[in-house]
C-alpha cells in the first residue's frame, strides 16, 4: 500500500481539525454569550456612570469603587459576609465529613441515615428558608417551644441584629452539608482499605490512621468542596429574600443581595457591576489561595 501523499495528509489533518471546532462551537458561543460576554460588560459598566432618563452613561473611572470605601453598608455588608463564612464554611464541611464517616460504616439502616442526610440537598434554597422560617417564628416556633420547655425565655431569632446573621448560616450549614458529604463519601469508598488496616497493624490509632492515612487521601475531595463552599458562602441570596431581607438595619445583608439591592431596587447599576467585580475579585483571590495552600499537600493518587 503506497504511503500518503502530502497532500492528502494535509487535507486529512484540515478535515480534523474542522471537525474539532465544529464540535466546540456550540460550547464556545454558549461560553462566549452568557460568560464571557456578561463579565465584559460588568467591567465596562463598573467605570461607568448609571444612565438614567436625561442623561446617557459617561465614564466615570474608579469613583464606583472609591464610593465603596466611604459606603458604611458596603463595609458592614463586607464584615457580615467575612463572619458568614468564617461560620459556616467550617461548620458545613466538619458536618458533612463527619455524616460521610457515619454513613460509611455498616449498620442497620444506614440507607435511610445517608437519604436523611442528603434529603436538605435536593429542597431549594426557598423551600428550605421557608421550613426554617416555621422554625424561627416568635413565640410558636419550634426553636421557641423547645426554650420555653428548658424554662428559658424565647427569642425572635431573625428580627434581633445579634442572631438574624447565624440564623441564616444555620439554614445554610443545614442545606449544603448534604450536599458535600457525597463527596466525601465518595473519596472514603475510594480509599484502599489495606493502607488503613497496614496503619493499624503498625501500631497506629483510630485517630492517627484518620489523620495520616485517610485525611491525606480524601485532600482533592476537601480541596473541592473548601472552593464550592467559598464560592456558595459569598453567593447567597436566595434565604435572604425568605428570611430576613437583609435586616434587621443590614444586619444579616450579605455582598450579592447588596448587589441585587443596588441593581434592581436602587436602580445603580454602575455601583452594582462595580460592586460584581469585587465579588469576583474576592472569589478568585479565595480560590486561588485554597489551591496555592492546599494543592501542594493533596494527593491525588
């Protein structure tokens, strides 16, 4: 059989790479329509001045993001969304590994603990917010009736500044622990049992086997899900609008209901696409802070 002439190499390799874009445009312009596009245009609008009905947008440059430095919402805001996850990341994460561990082991109806475990998972985030609102109504809620039998006074839980900001992480930590315990369990199956029973035949505890064996094998399963619970902890806006509404006087408000408050109640959508920007800024630093402390120490085989 005679080899191939240039030529048609040529043509055969034109073919395939024809046919490889062919494939990746429709991804490219969903990509390029409703990613690339958007975030383009959240930048030039943040230097530019909101148009209204006498007069058109005009650059206006960095005075959006110098308005934020003297915007004392904007600074309580950013404190609300900085302890929101500093409370809740930790929590959802240690409440989903300790529900994989649990749902890991064999014992009588263990399917029925994983579908409990994982059932806040599949409820939305304003299904949800609306059973933790019967939860926390003054009075007769069942966090109410619960003090009052322990003869402790009750609380409005979502209307006093102190609390409406835990109430919302609480619902929060409820509905996503679910969600990250299947990928913990998930790693933990994944886990070659002779390199735990090789762990305890040294010597090694329970807890020194967890630590040195199983915590170092389920890191890409924690690098992940640290960076969706960064992403979930600066992008939750749904509870608020069944909760609190950002109050009481701003006190649960978090950075993307700011921003929607901006956009779509006040009407600024320069300050808002610059308000976006900062969000995205904060989320990328975040992720790459994740990846650059954990990515050396996780073992992926």
């Amino acid at each position: 059989m005679p080899p191939p002439s240039p030529h048609g190499a040529a043509r055969a390799a034109l073919r395939q790479t024809f046919l490889a874009w062919a494939l990746l445009a429709p991804a490219l312009v969903l990509l390029t329509a409703f990613t690339l596009y958007p975030a383009l245009l959240t930048l030039w609008q943040s230097v530019m001045s909101t148009p209204t009905g006498h007069q058109a947008a005009h650059f206006v440059g960095a005075q959006h993001y110098a308005q934020m430095l003297a915007d004392p919402v904007f600074l309580k805001v950013m404190r609300n969304n900085l302890l929101y996850a500093a409370g809740s990341i930790p929590a959802s994460v240690a409440l989903a590994l300790l529900m994989a561990l649990l749902v890991n082991a064999r014992f009588p109806g263990r399917s029925l603990a994983r579908m409990a475990f994982f059932t806040p998972t599949v409820l939305p985030l304003v299904a949800a917010a609306n059973i933790w609102l019967f939860f926390y109504t003054p009075g007769y809620g069942l966090l109410d009736q619960c003090m009052q039998l322990l003869g402790l006074r009750g609380r409005n839980w979502l209307g006093e500044p102190a609390t409406a900001l835990w109430a919302v992480a609480a619902v929060a930590v409820w509905k996503q622990a679910g969600f990250f315990m299947i990928f913990y369990l998930a790693a933990l199956q994944n886990i070659p049992q002779h390199l735990v029973e090789a762990a305890r035949i040294e010597g090694a505890s329970g807890w020194q086997a967890f630590r040195r064996v199983t915590l170092p094998l389920i890191g890409p399963s924690t690098l992940f899900i640290l960076v969706n619970a960064i992403i979930g902890a600066f992008s939750l806006v749904d509870a608020l609008f069944v909760l609190t509404n950002g109050g009481p006087d701003n006190a649960s408000n978090l950075l993307l209901y700011y921003i929607y408050q901006n956009a779509f109640q006040y009407w600024d959508t320069g300050y808002a696409a610059a308000l976006t920007v900062v969000l995205i800024a904060l989320l990328a630093v975040a992720s790459w802070m994740q990846f650059a402390s954990m990515g050396r120490r996780t073992h992926y085989q």
